[in-house]
C-alpha cells in the first residue's frame, strides 16, 4: 500500500483543485492507497474533514498566517518540520503559486520522499515581468526536486511553469462523475418547487468561490438589465468565500433581493445544475474550472468570459465567450438563446475524458509507477 500525502497549498476551502483532489480519491481503489492530507494554514470546510474521514485519511493544519500576494516563506520551517516527523511513498502538491510548489518540492524532496508531484489548477490574470522571473528562478528549483508535474490545462501550465518545462507538464482532466448531472425532471422540479421557480422562470445560475477571480459582481450587474426585460428570471449564487458580504450588499443596492439567492457553500451542487437554465461564468481568469466542466455535464448552455481557457470548451455552441467589456451580449445571450438544453453532453465529455473514472486511473498510474 502507497502512503501518498495530498498538500494544499492554500487554506482548504471551497475551491476546484479540493473537487478535483477528492473527486478522483473517492474513485480509486482504496485498498492501494493510504491518503493523507496537509496544508500550511488551516482547513475552512468542515465538509471535506469528513470527506477526510471517510477516505480513512488524517488531516494535518500547521495553523501558518495565509497572506495572498506576500512572500510564502513563513511556511518553509513549519513544512520542514512536519516532513522530519512524517514519511511518504508520494507527495504531490496542488497550488495556484508557484513560489509554494518549488518550495514544499524543495523539502519534500530533501526529506526523501521518492515521488514529487507539483499540480498547477490555475492560471493567471496576467502574466507580469515578476511572474516570469519567479517562475524561472523556481523553475530551476523544481527541476533538482519534482518527479512528475501536472496541470489542469495548458494555460495553467504556463501560468505556473518555466518555458523549459512545459514539455515535461502532463495534462490531467479534470473528471467528474458525468452521472450525477444527467438531467432528472424530478430533481429539478422539486429544487424549483422549494425555491420557488416557477417551470417557466428563467433560472440561471453561477457556482464558485466568491472572490475578485470569480467576478460575480458583474454577474450581478448582466442580470440586473435581464431581470428588467425578463421579469420572471431568477439568478442563483452557490458559493461563500471573502466577498460574500460585498456581494450581498451588491444585491441590495441593486434592488434584486427577490429574485437573486445567495444559497452559500453546499457541498453537493448537482441537483442544482438540473435545477438551472442557464450558467453564467465571468471569471477573470482560470485555469480549467470544474464548476464549468459541471454545467456543461448538466446540459447547460453556458455564457462565460473570454478570459477563460478554450479548453473548457468541451460541447461546442453551449459554451459562449464573450468579452467582459460587452455586457450587452452577455444579456442578449440569455434572453434569446437560453432555452434550450444538450441531450448529448454526457458522450461528448466522456469523449473528451473528462469522466472522473479517467482521471482516477492516470492518477492511479502516475502514484503506482
């Protein structure tokens, strides 16, 4: 049996490179692995402790201050310390910074661990001077300590990798169970029935984390000029995260709080998605988003910014990038081409590999070899 340790480079929250982590260990054969799981700061979703629990693994929090944008060298002592105490077969490491990758590489690697595994699930905004100057000098610190390296996508790669690594970067889908997002007319009637939806409101929805990446706030604002040609619309916000209270004022001074629900963290969002018409997506930067990869499983067609990766496009014209600075076609986009649906979204992801059974088993193969 492999001891593999799972390290999160940010606090564990709410974010898709925890869906992915855990979508594709719940897929694996548990009797050749035994998963356990770090991060530097703290865990913030009681949902996967006990996803945790289930997987028989141990959670370590070593409880460092998480200041995003500053220096991540407060964590190299503590990470020194736990790898003095604690051993494994496999390390792999998942972040959206590349200063954390080189760094917890740097001491896993120092500290014997046989297989290094750096995992890029983001991209970036936009690539500065500084960003390509860090990823060259932890470039050539990953390239003494790191066995395999992993992204979400192409774009992710290169948001995090130096040009003379790319060609190293396996690309590894992000899998999801394609089952648990078939339409079923029951669900989604009885979603509807219990926040009140009419069968012909129009509903459209939005998963994700609530910060600046995810820009709801200019989801708001689409809706606001939909809300006012479609009377009956409704716009769902699954989510929390640090912007939740601005974007709930938002809502208020918007004048939407009847027809805008802020339902939150939910640990399950599929029933959701057969519960929506449409999904709105205008982050200002990703990698390869799962929440998307979900609404396009569910059927949806899907209106998201040109900022994301074109390799989220998996079902042809239900996915539509459109520009943040032409709000009108955002608008335009679900009062007149949101009614409809895709019957053959399931064969068309699992085509693409983009079933979570795939992704398990060139996990699978990659922690074994």
């Amino acid at each position: 049996m492999k001891k593999v340790l799972e390290v999160f480079g940010e606090p564990i929250a709410t974010g898709g490179q925890e869906a992915f982590v855990f979508n594709n260990l719940q897929s694996m054969d548990s009797n050749k692995f035994k998963f356990d799981f770090l991060t530097p700061y703290s865990c913030d979703n009681d949902g996967r402790r006990e996803d945790i629990k289930h997987l028989g693994g141990t959670l370590y929090e070593l409880n460092c201050l998480f200041l995003p944008g500053k220096s991540r060298e407060l964590i190299r002592e503590p990470i020194k310390g736990f790898f003095k105490k604690n051993k494994y077969d496999v390390v792999h490491i998942h972040s959206g910074s590349t200063s954390v990758l080189a760094i917890i590489s740097e001491i896993a690697k120092k500290a014997g661990t046989p297989k290094v595994i750096v995992h890029s699930h983001c991209a970036l905004e936009k690539i500065t001077l500084f960003n390509k100057i860090n990823r060259r000098l932890c470039g050539m610190r990953m390239k003494k300590s790191v066995d395999v390296y992993c992204a979400c996508s192409e774009e992710a790669a290169l948001a995090k990798f130096c040009p003379e690594i790319l060609s190293k970067v396996q690309v590894i889908r992000n899998g999801i169970d394609l089952n648990k997002y078939k339409r079923n007319i029951t669900t989604r009637k009885a979603l509807r029935e219990r926040l009140n939806a009419k069968d012909t409101d129009l509903v459209i929805g939005h998963v994700g984390r609530m910060t600046y990446q995810k820009n709801q706030e200019y989801a708001l604002s689409v809706f606001r000029t939909i809300h006012s040609i479609r009377p009956d619309s409704q716009l769902w916000l699954i989510g929390d995260g640090p912007d939740f209270e601005t974007i709930k004022s938002k809502v208020g001074e918007l004048g939407l709080e009847n027809s805008v629900k802020l339902l939150g963290l939910i640990q399950d969002t599929s029933c959701y998605y057969q519960a929506f018409d449409a999904f709105i997506f205008p982050s200002r930067f990703e990698g390869l988003p799962i929440s998307l990869i979900e609404a396009e499983a569910a059927g949806l067609p899907c209106a998201v910014s040109d900022f994301v990766s074109k390799e989220s496009d998996i079902v042809g014209d239900f996915v539509r990038y459109i520009p943040l600075d032409n709000k009108r076609a955002w608008v335009d986009f679900f009062v007149y081409e949101a009614a409809r649906f895709n019957e053959k979204a399931t064969n068309q992801l699992t085509k693409a590999g983009f079933s979570v059974r795939d992704s398990a088993k060139v996990l699978e193969q990659i922690y074994l070899s």
